[in-house]
C-alpha cells in the first residue's frame, strides 16, 4: 500500500487504536495530524514516533464534539498539507450502565463525541475533498454498533448511528471520488476495554471464534487498505475487524 505524499487526520490519535492507524498511516508514506484533548505529552510523543518513519507529524488540542476547536484543527491542516486525502473517524468514548439506571448525561456524552463528532469532523473536511475531487473517510464504529449490547445502549446507538451516517454520506459523495466507508471493530486490547473485570474479559473471549482481543495494529491495517487507491471500488460498507464476534 502506497500512502506516499498523502496527508491524513486521525482523531483521538494520541493513544490506543487511534494511535496505531496515525503510526500505521505514517509507516505506508502519509503524513499524519492527530489530535487530542488533555494529554499533550503523548500525543507530542505519537508525533515523534511518525515522524520517525520520514513523514510529516502534527498534533493539536482537539476537543471534537466542539465546531470552534474541529475549525482550528483543519486550519491547521491546511497551513501544513496542499491536500486533506484521508480522515479516520476514531475519536470515541464509553459511559455504559443498564438503561434503567443510564443518566440523561451519560447518554448525552456518548452521542456527542461518538456521533455528533463524526460528524462535525466530516463536515469541515468535506467541501475540500470535494474540491479536490478524491478522498476517504473512515469511520471507527463497533461491533455493538452492529449486533448491540446489554449495557451499552448509548455507545451502541451512537455506533449504528456513525454507520446510518456513512452509507448515508457514502451516497452523497460517491460522484465526486470519495469514498467513505465504517470499521466495526470488535474487542480490542486498549484503556477503554482495560476497565472491565477479568470475569467478564474471560465471558467475552468465549464468543470470539478467533479466541483472542484484537490488537489496535488489526484495525490500523484494514484503515491503511481502506486509504489506499487499493480499495477504490468500495464505499459504504461496514467491515467487521471482530475475529468473528458477529458472525
Ligand atoms: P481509547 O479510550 O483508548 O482512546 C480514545 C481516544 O479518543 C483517545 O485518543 C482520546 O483522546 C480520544 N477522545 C475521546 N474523547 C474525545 C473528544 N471529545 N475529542 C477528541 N478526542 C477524544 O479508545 P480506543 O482506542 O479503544 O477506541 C478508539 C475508537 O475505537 C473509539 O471510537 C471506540 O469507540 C472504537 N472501538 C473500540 C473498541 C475496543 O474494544 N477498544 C471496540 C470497538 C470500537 P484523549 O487521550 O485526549 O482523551
């Protein structure tokens, strides 16, 4: 795969999945933006680690449920990179708890950085893919997105959401060579699953055929394919990255 002089952003790069698509993104040519919201020491260190590979690192604070700050992000971009070719989707968040007992809050949070985010993100980078005719976007949905998952009612609609959202904007932009497709990941080894007990980490691995978590690197090497003129017939799928959870 050839991502040799194209530019990317990857939101909530700094650290987990997000971290391993910028670095895999860098490794394959592109030059790689990420963004963060507090941590500005790993998200410096993620910039190194990419630049490491000859390619161009920017990080900057990112908040993307915030239109001002997703504003700032690609001006940003702009001032560094001619073009914006690639945008990963990946910043996400969890506030699970059973629907009896889900706050307004908890719900309201999910929505806006998992859903509202995506969008605001597409929205700002969109008329210049537009312009230039080419580019491709990747959505970081869940497997929950697609089968739900007691407990995550929020989260999960959040991530059917991101998917309504993709085929939805897949149609739209399809005649201007855009592509934009969604990857339901299923249990990936990360902080945000590193809160659950070992009970239920053992109870989970029971429904996964491939019997192991995924690692970040599996999601980071279908979003390279996925940002490669490899994959130019595809648009507007969801692809499972899941070791076969929802089969
Ligand atoms: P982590 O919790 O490890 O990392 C989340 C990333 O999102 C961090 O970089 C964080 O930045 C960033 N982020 C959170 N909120 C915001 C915000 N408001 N604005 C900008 N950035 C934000 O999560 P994972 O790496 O595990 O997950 C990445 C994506 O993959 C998420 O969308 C998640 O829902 C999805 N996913 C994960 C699965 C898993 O098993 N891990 C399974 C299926 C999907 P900061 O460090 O600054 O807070």
């Amino acid at each position: 795969m050839n991502l040799k002089g194209k530019n990317a952003i990857v939101t909530g790069g700094s650290r987990g999945i997000g971290k391993a698509i910028a670095l895999g993104l860098a490794e394959h040519g592109a030059n790689v933006m990420i963004n963060y919201t507090s941590n500005k020491e790993a998200a410096d260190e993620v910039v190194k680690e990419i630049e490491a590979y000859g390619v161009k690192g920017l990080a900057i604070q990112c908040n993307v449920t915030n239109s001002d700050d997703i504003k700032k992000m690609v001006d940003l971009a702009e001032e560094n990179f001619d073009t914006i070719d690639i945008l990963v989707n990946n910043a996400g968040i969890t506030k699970d708890n059973l629907l009896l007992r889900m706050k307004e809050e908890e719900w309201q949070q999910v929505m806006d950085v998992n859903l509202k985010g995506v969008f605001l993100c597409t929205k700002a980078i969109i008329r210049k893919m537009m312009k230039q005719k080419q580019g491709k976007i990747i959505n970081i949905s869940s497997v929950v997105g697609v089968v739900g998952n007691a407990g995550q009612a929020n989260y999960a609609a959040s991530k059917a959401g991101v998917i309504g959202f993709t085929k939805s904007i897949a149609r739209e932009v399809a005649s201007k060579n855009i592509h934009v497709n969604a990857i339901a990941p299923g249990f990936i080894d990360t902080d945000m699953t590193a809160v659950l007990t070992e009970d239920v980490k053992s109870a989970l691995i029971e429904g996964i055929p491939l019997k192991r978590y995924g690692k970040p690197e599996d999601i980071a090497a279908l979003v390279a394919f996925l940002s490669s003129d490899l994959s130019n017939y595809i648009t507007g799928q969801v692809i499972n990255v899941d070791g076969g959870m929802a089969i």
